[in-house]
C-alpha cells in the first residue's frame, strides 16, 4: 500500500534582524504525541479521490494543523521523502511518500489543531538536535542550504 502527503517547510526571519547567514532563519516545528513523541513539519494527506494535488493539500494541511493563511511559496524547492510504516492492522506495511515544499511567514502566530500538541520555532542547530528521524534532518539539511543561496 502507499500513501501521499504534502507540507511545507515554514521558516520566519525576524525582519528587525535581518538575514546574515548565521541562524537567523527559524523554522516551525509542530509535536506529535503518536510513535513517542516526535517533532514535524505541517503536513498531511493527500486527497487523491478529489484529485487534489500535492500544492493544494500542503496549503490545505498548513490552513487546518497551524490556522496560518498568509505565507509566500518559494518557488523551486520541492523534496519527496519515502519511507515505510509498519501497519498494525495486518502484516502489510504502509509506503509513505512526503513532498515537502518551503513558505514564509512574516509572522510567528500559529493556532495549532488538535492532531498536535505543541509547536516551537526552532533555528537550524536547535532543530537538528531536536528532530527524531534521519530523513527530516536530510530535507531540513536541503531547505536551509537553499534558503540560504535562495535569499543571499
């Protein structure tokens, strides 16, 4: 079986600090409490039988899991991470494919939905020593070297 979901990397940047290379980005992270507990970027399920496509689910799943409407796509980043999840139900596992694209907000307000218990805007250093799987820190790794040829 394989399952589609689409989010985005969502990163701020203080605009009384400016941007020099050096941590100044911050990237929201949103805390689930299944699998013990784990950091994630907002993301969900792709509506396949609405043809939704990955785009429209990211905006859709930032809208329900943050309650943020006003953001800026960075146009030429688009990563797809893969992995399995075992499935408890039966003895098949679950083929998960994530594509993951990057937006800016220019403000912190986050109203996050019942699905997570907590959210933290965390600079690059402090999330990859807080992210719990190898294959977020990879696209994190990916998003913030972008943003930083991206934006300088």
């Amino acid at each position: 079986m394989i399952e589609r979901s689409s989010g985005f990397i969502i990163f701020y940047i203080n605009p009384n600090e400016g941007f020099d290379n050096d941590n100044k980005i911050e990237y929201l992270f949103l805390f689930k409490n299944k699998s013990g507990g784990f950091w994630d970027f907002p993301k969900g399920h792709v509506d396949v039988e609405r043809n939704e496509s990955d785009m429209d689910s990211a905006v859709r799943e930032l809208r329900e899991e943050t309650g943020i409407t006003d953001f800026e796509v960075i146009p030429g980043f688009k990563e797809e991470i893969v992995y399995m999840i075992p499935n408890n139900g039966n003895n098949e596992s679950i083929e998960k494919h994530v594509v993951l694209f990057i937006a800016r907000v220019k403000r912190k307000d986050v109203k996050i939905s019942k699905e997570h218990t907590k959210f933290m805007w965390m600079n690059f250093d402090e999330a990859m020593s807080s992210l719990k799987y190898e294959n977020h820190k990879k696209v994190l790794t990916k998003a913030d070297k972008f943003l930083k040829s991206f934006l300088s």
